[in-house]
C-alpha cells in the first residue's frame, strides 16, 4: 500500500505545481497585455496641406503607442460626408473620436450625440458650438489675428490699402482671424478695400486676387494682402506675378501656417513679408487621448501658442508671440 500511497502523492504535488505555473503564467499574461484602444479620426478635407500634416501628426505620434489602432476619415470637405462620419464612428462603437470639423454648427450635434453616446470627442483646430465635447486642441485664432494686424500697421506705417483674402466664415477661425485682424488695425488708417471667401484654398484665393487687382489697377492701390492661410497668400503673390506689372514686387503678403516646406518656405524666398504659425495639434491631440481612456482628468480646452516669421529671424526659428 505505501508505494500507491507515494506515487498519488507525487501525482497531486505535480497537479498542484501545474495549477500554481497556469495561474503565474496567467496572471503575468494579463498584466503584459494592454488594452487596444481604436480613435476615429475625422478629417473634413484633405485638400489643405496643412490638413495633411496634421493626420501626418497624429499618425507620427500614435505609431510610438502600439495600442493604438485609428480609423481614418476624409470628409473631402463635405459638411453632410463629415456628419455622417461621424454617426458612424459611434455606431462602430469607437473608444474615442478626434474631429477637426469643416463647419461649427452642423457638426455640434454629432459631436453631441457622440458624446450621450459615452464616446469622448476631441474637436481639433475648428470649434464647435456649445461646450458637449471633451476637449477642444487649437490655437488662438483670434490673437493670431490681432498680431496680423499689429504686424500690418508696423509694417505699413500705420496707413494703406490691404486685401483680406479669408478662409471658409462658417468656420470659427476664419471668423476669429478676421475679427483679430480687424482689433489689430484698429485705430491705424489701414483700410480694407477687397476682402473674399476663398474657402482656405489657393486656386480661390488667385482668382479672387486677380479681380481685385482688376477692380484696383492703379501701382499704389494695393499695399499687402492679409491671408487666412499661406496657400492663399501664395495664390495672391501668383496672381500678382501672372498679372505681369510688377506689383508682385510692392504689394507685401502675409500669411497664416508657417509649415516648412509652404509658408517658412515663401518667407525664405521672399515671397511673402510674413507667416504666424498655426499648429496642428496632431501630437498634443494623441497625448490628450492616451489621457482620457486612461482615465485622467485632462482641461477642457487646450490653446497652442503661435510665432511670426520673417525674413530675419526665420533662420531662427521665428519669434514666439
């Protein structure tokens, strides 16, 4: 009887090992594995390049964090296409959303809806109206606007004819560029004498700035042009050029953006006078995220600050403002 009783011993001491090495395995298994988190990303237009550096952004700074997975949207600057995104990202049951927004109020229900659907929103770079999301990340559309104007009443000395070429107005930054610019000039003798929608595109912004230079024929018109983007001040120093009179070469043209290789780029070349940096907020979008479905409390908004280049300190890095 005692060798039986011995080899059932050993047979429950090596049952009670394995058990014990599963739950270890086990345990240790589920404290390596990281939760998968999927991010909609809602873009409202690729057509900006600006835009495109912003997904590039968010996709640099979410390839460091392999828990991630995004889903990406182009809503090809299509207000209803943006909408409808979005009701889809929430059917899909997303863990979050990122959307930078191609108007304010017909995209603040569908962020609203995200939201009483328990699916944080981000809203980047555009405002939506009303405060039904998590976090809004963008610059300060307005103080960028105001230090335009500031910059133009120095540069002009305090008098002159500009042209305001503007982004899309049912989006708060061009309203808030425009208002800023307005503050800036405030009490100087600049006037405004062509302003135009260009919708933030160049082919619009050449061609509203080839009629105003019709409308305005005369050398001394036009002294600068106030831009909402550096696309659009690159398309008026175009039309300036194609006109073949020369004015290319007075008229001074400032810009918004300051990406390297478009408006840092034009200052470099003499192009344009000046361009105020606009962040993307791609990364600071993707830190933020990681914050939330963690947990953590994060502010409710998020406002990046912006630099003036020019020709002497664009080798600098621009000034901070």
């Amino acid at each position: 009887m005692k060798p039986v009783k011995t080899r059932l011993l050993k047979v429950l001491f090596l049952v009670g090992i394995a058990l014990v090495s599963s739950l270890f395995i086990s345990g240790c298994g589920q404290k390596e594995a990281k939760k998968q988190f999927v991010i909609g990303m809602s873009q409202c237009n690729l057509g900006e390049p600006w835009r495109v550096q912003m997904n590039a952004d968010i996709k640099a700074a979410a390839a460091k964090h392999p828990e991630i997975k995004i889903i990406w949207k182009d809503a090809q600057n299509k207000t209803t296409v943006q909408q409808d995104q979005v009701k889809e990202l929430v059917d899909l049951g997303v863990d979050l959303i990122i959307i930078s927004p191609k108007e304010a109020r017909p995209l603040t229900k569908p962020v609203a809806d995200a939201i009483d659907a328990g699916i944080p929103v981000i809203v980047l770079d555009r405002k939506v109206e009303g405060d039904k999301y998590t976090c809004f990340i963008g610059g300060d559309n307005f103080k960028i606007g105001e230090e335009a104007g500031k910059f133009m009443v120095k540069l002009l000395g305090g008098k002159g004819n500009v042209v305001e070429l503007k982004g899309l107005m049912t989006s708060t930054p061009a309203v808030e560029r425009h208002e800023g610019f307005l503050k800036g000039i405030k009490g100087s003798q600049i006037k405004i004498i062509f302003s135009a929608d260009c919708h933030w595109l160049e082919p619009d912004a050449q061609r509203e700035m080839a009629s105003a230079l019709a409308r305005f024929p005369e050398p001394d018109d036009i002294d600068a042009v106030y831009a909402h983007n550096d696309p659009s001040a690159h398309g008026a120093y175009i039309a300036a050029k194609n006109e073949g009179k020369g004015r290319e070469k007075r008229i001074r043209f400032i810009g918004i953006d300051a990406l390297p290789h478009e408006g840092i780029r034009y200052v470099k070349e003499g192009l344009l006078t000046a361009t105020f940096q606009y962040p993307t907020g791609g990364a600071e979008a993707i830190e933020t995220a990681l914050k939330i479905l963690h947990g953590q409390k994060v502010p409710k908004n998020i406002i990046l600050g912006t630099r003036v280049f020019t020709r002497e300190n664009v080798d600098k890095g621009g000034q901070p403002l």
